[in-house]
C-alpha cells in the first residue's frame, strides 16, 4: 500500500491541503468530519463518474450523519456551460443551502470548473472541496481555484477565482478512467517537467510505459510531484499576473485547436499535446531554443500516446482562435516559451511571425504537413 501523501498550497488564509491517498473515496464520510463539515453536502458529480462512486461516495457520508444531495450533470466539456452553473444553483437553492454549506466536486475538470464557480457565486460565495477523478483533474484542474464555464467565443471566458478548502485525491478513480483520457492526462504531467523540472522529466522518460499501465507507486509519485509544481507556481502568483502563465504552456494552440474542433475533435489533453509540441517547434523557430529539445519534448509526447501533429487547418483560422483565448494582451499572443527542458520564458508573438512559421513548417521535415 502506498503510504498518503500531502502537498500545501500556501495562498495565506486561503491556504489547503492537497491529500493523495488510495481509497480516500471510502473515507469520505469521516474526512468532512474532520473538517468540522454538518449538514447538507452538496455531490456535484457526472453520470460517468456517477456510475462508478456516486452510491458508495453518498453512503460514506450519509454514515457520518451529514445530508448529501447529488446534482449529477450530463458529461462533456459542450455542456461547461452558465445554464449547466445556473442548474446547480437551482438545486442549491431549492435545498436552502446556506453560506456555511460544503459543496463537494466529484469527477473531471469540466464537474470541478462548474461546480467551483457555483460554490464562488452561490450566496456570494461557499466552500467547496475538489474531489478530482480524471488525471487532468488530479495533476492541474483541482488546484488552483481558477473556476469557469466556457463561452461561444472561447473557452473558460466567464469564471472567478475561487479556492477550494481541500483538495482529496484517489488514485484508485483512474482505474476506471478510459484509456483516452489517462492518455490526455500524460500530456499537463509533460507540461510540469518541461516548464520546472528538468528531472522530473527524465523521470516520466523512463516510466512512461509504467505510468501508462497505472503503477501505482509511479502514479502517486507523478500526481504528487505534478500538484508540487502547481501549488508553487499558484502560491507565487494565485491571479495569474506574471509567473502562473507558466502554466499556459501548451494552451494557446491547444486552446485553439480545441475550440476550432467545436470541443469535439479532441479532448482537451489531447489538444494540449499537440501544443506543447507545436509550440516549441513556434520557439525554435524564434530561435528561443534548440532543435533538439522540440525533439525531445516532441518524443515524450508520442511515448505518451499523444498526437504531435497539427491539423491542416488554415492558419488565419488558428491565429484568430489564439486570439479568443485570455492570454491576449492588445492584439498580441502572449506565448509560454522553452528555452531547454525546464526552463521557460515568457513573450509575445506577433502574427506575422506566426505565419511565416505556418509556411515553412508545412514544407519542413519537422513540421506538421
Ligand atoms: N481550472 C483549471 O485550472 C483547469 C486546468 C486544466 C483544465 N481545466 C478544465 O478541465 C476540463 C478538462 O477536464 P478533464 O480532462 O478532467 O475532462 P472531463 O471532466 O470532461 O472528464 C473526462 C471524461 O471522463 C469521465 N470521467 C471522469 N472521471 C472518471 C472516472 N474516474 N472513471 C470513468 N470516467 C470518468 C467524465 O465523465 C468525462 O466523460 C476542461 O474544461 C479544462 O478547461 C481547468
Ligand atoms: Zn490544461
């Protein structure tokens, strides 16, 4: 058995615990008790993740006497949406929950976003506690406090920031996560390695293969040094100002290509490993690095089961969706880019330049033609 684990998201008196521990989900009950947590819990969670947790999750904390009430949503990032936000609220508002009630967050990052927005909106603001079931919740999307839903124009347009009170991770959910998804999470753990990390990137290197099948003790270590990373770049600059960009590593074209596919063609790990590739190809190109390390990020990615390639689309198209995404400063891209593996900078990218990279990498060896 793998011993728990903790890791501290200093933010002063919004500081919480991340905890990693195999068959927390058991647990569940006496750990909102420890939190001092009566009363009605609110159980917003998906029909997926449903199947799997809900029945053992509401018994755990029915059996220490506390109320909870599932608010089960239909899944998928198409339904991130302020009507899905606005029927979570109905329900809280129909059970009177009050501004001491606990709102727990069952599932991916698309349950978390919504579900940490309406605890930021409801009553001007509950606490709520992430229980993340996907490896893109437990690795990046539970920590942090960045709640939201998407918008027709972009995605996560509309959101606050809102910290949870605990972050509960079981490793044991990932068990019935399908392949696709595992596969998707590998790409922010990627991310990590590449923006902080240098032997943490060596580590996934040589793990890959176990971390794919789910080792445990690989996975633990993954998921823990991952929230480590997070949680120091999140304590650094909680509203994202300067040093949190950092994090965006990967996401200005991987948001782009995910909004331009309708949130349909890819899911959202899987766009961002196209852009963690993509992008370093953006940064060698601007001769910010070595041909070399796009190499060894692009290897990693495929090693991962990821997709390295950029669709044929049209570049005005991308441009355009790049510039929908927030990190956008008068007109100009603000891009997260690597200098070596673990070290990255931050700057803007002008769409000329962009463009003359489209041109060439389509005809190039290494690009995405
Ligand atoms: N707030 C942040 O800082 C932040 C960071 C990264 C990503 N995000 C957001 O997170 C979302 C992506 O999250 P995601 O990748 O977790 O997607 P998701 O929440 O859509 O989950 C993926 C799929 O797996 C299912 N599922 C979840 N857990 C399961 C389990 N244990 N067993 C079986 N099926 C399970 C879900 O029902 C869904 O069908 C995006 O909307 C993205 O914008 C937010
Ligand atoms: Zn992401």
């Amino acid at each position: 058995m793998i011993p728990a684990s903790t890791v501290k998201v200093s933010l002063a008196e919004r500081s919480y615990e991340i905890t990693i521990r195999a068959g927390l989900l058991e647990r569940l009950g006496r750990e909102l008790k420890s939190y001092g947590v009566q009363g009605k819990v609110g159980v917003v969670t998906d029909r997926h993740v449903a199947r799997h947790y809900l029945k053992s999750s509401l018994e755990a904390i029915k059996r220490h006497a506390m109320d909870p009430v599932p608010i089960i949503l239909t899944p998928g990032e198409r339904l991130k949406t302020l009507k899905t936000v606005e029927h979570i609220l109905d329900v809280l508002a129909r059970h009177r929950f009050e501004r001491s009630s606990m709102l727990l967050a069952l599932g991916g990052g698309v349950v978390g976003d919504m579900a940490g927005f309406a605890a930021s909106i409801y009553q001007r603001g509950i606490p709520y506690i992430q229980v993340p079931t996907t490896l893109v919740a437990q690795v990046d999307s539970s920590v942090g406090g960045k709640t939201g839903v998407d918008h027709r124009l972009g995605k996560n347009l509309i959101g606050s920031f809102h910290q949870p009170r605990a972050v509960w991770i079981d490793p044991l959910t990932l068990h019935t996560l399908p392949t696709r998804e595992l596969v998707a999470g590998l790409a922010e753990v990627i991310k990590y390695g590449i923006i902080a990390d240098k032997s943490f990137f060596a580590y996934l290197r040589r793990h890959m293969s176990e971390l794919r099948r789910q080792s445990p003790g690989i996975v633990a270590t993954v998921v823990k040094r991952s929230c480590e990373i997070k949680a120091e770049v999140v304590a650094g600059d909680e509203r994202e100002s300067d040093r949190r960009r950092i994090l965006n590593y990967g996401h200005t074209i991987g948001h782009a290509l995910e909004a331009l596919g309708g949130y349909k063609s890819f899911v959202h790990g899987e766009a961002v490993g196209i852009g963690l590739v993509q992008e370093a190809e953006l940064a060698c190109f601007q001769r910010i690095c070595s041909r070399a390390v796009v190499e060894e990020i692009r290897r990693t990615v495929k090693e991962a089961g990821l997709s390295d390639c950029m669709p044929g689309w049209n570049p005005q198209r991308i441009w355009k969706a790049m510039l929908h995404d927030k990190k956008v400063s008068g007109g100009r891209v603000i891009g997260v880019w690597p200098e070596r593996i673990g070290q990255v900078r931050i700057g803007p990218i002008e769409k000329y330049v962009f463009e003359q990279w489209y041109a060439v990498s389509r005809v190039s060896p290494h690009g995405h033609a």
